[in-house]
C-alpha cells in the first residue's frame, strides 16, 4: 500500500468510527456492498456509503425552477406545485 493509497484508508476507518456506513466492493469487479469492520484493502475497495439526494423542486406554469429546495416551506413561496425528490441509488 502506497502513501496516497494509506491515506484514503485512513479516511474511510475514520468515517467508519465516526458512525458512517462504508461500503466495500471487490477489486476483480462487481457491486458494491454494505461492509462491516472486516479491512481488507489487498482485495476490496473501500467507501462511505452515498447518501441519495433528497430535495424540493417548485413548478410554476408547468415549469420546473431550477433549484433545489432543502425545506418544503421554502419551495411554497414559490407558488405552483411543490414535489418531492427522492434520488434512487444504484449500485
């Protein structure tokens, strides 16, 4: 394991004590997959898990604004309909 390699392990144990969900997916290919406190960076590869964006989007005259919105109390100033956003996360 080279210096750059030791540091971006260091970041995920980190993130890993802190509370965070890491991910880990072997190096050959394949999917990432919830990990658990098992290191094993010869063989995998190791990340926090994305959280999926979640926001507001306002329409007005069946136009979308182009912003997102992080409280759906602010995207009522707007008038028009108010959706919910809910990214879906693929592997």
């Amino acid at each position: 394991m080279n210096r750059e390699e030791t540091k971006m392990a260091i970041a995920v144990m980190q993130a890993f004590v802190e509370g965070q969900e890491i991910e880990c997916k072997a190096k050959q290919g394949g999917a990432w997959i919830d990990s658990f406190a098992s290191w094993n960076f010869e063989d995998l590869y190791y990340r926090v898990k994305p959280k999926p964006r979640e926001f507001w989007v306002n329409t007005r005259n069946q136009r979308a604004i182009a912003k997102e919105i992080d409280a759906r109390e602010d995207a009522d100033e707007y008038g028009g309909e108010v959706i919910h956003v809910r990214e879906v996360m693929k592997n």
